[in-house]
C-alpha cells in the first residue's frame, strides 16, 4: 500500500492511524474496564478499516486483489514445511524428556 502512488495520502495517513490505533496500548477506553474495554477496538478498529477500503480507488483494490490471487498460487514448499514441524517435534519432545526429568 505505502508503494502504490495511486492512493490518496489522506487515505494512507488513515490507514497508519488506524494501524497504531490497534497496536497501541492507549485506547479511548482503557482495556481493564470487562466489558467497554475492549467494545472499542472491536467497533472502532473494524470501522477504520472499511472506511479506509471505501476511500482507496476502486482500480488499486483490483488490482491488489489480482496480484494476491497470483500471490496465492505459488507452489508451497513441504521440505519447509517438514523442517517447521520437526523443530516443533523436536522442542516438544526435548520439554516433555525436561518435565519428565524434574518430576522424578
């Protein structure tokens, strides 16, 4: 999105407020109060992001849509995939012989 040109910059500028909105630990309502807390990052997060899609040009979100269904496509690498999963085994595995260990 930073890269297109094609996106007006007060639309740009929204999205990145949008973004530190969600990934700020200051909200308008503070996330300790049970309920409210939270109510505003579930309205006002979803909100900033469909007003930022109504506002980018309709030809950018073809053209995004198109180039991430040829994003989607590419072929999965399952040695990758084989590698994640043994470390994943080889941690649990290592962790389970540790509380084995320290439980005896």
């Amino acid at each position: 999105m930073w890269r297109e040109t094609r996106i007006p910059p007060v639309v740009r500028l929204l999205a990145l407020a949008i973004a530190a909105y969600a990934i700020s630990p200051i909200d308008l309502i503070p996330d300790f109060m049970p309920i409210l807390g939270y109510l505003d990052d579930i309205i006002l997060v979803p909100l900033g992001i469909v007003l930022v899609i109504k506002l980018t040009p309709s030809n950018v979100i073809e053209a995004s849509r198109s180039k991430a269904a040829k994003v989607a496509i590419k072929p999965i690498s399952h040695v990758a995939a084989a590698v994640v999963i043994g470390t994943w085994l080889l941690c649990a595995t290592a962790f389970g012989y540790w509380v084995w260990e320290y439980s005896r």
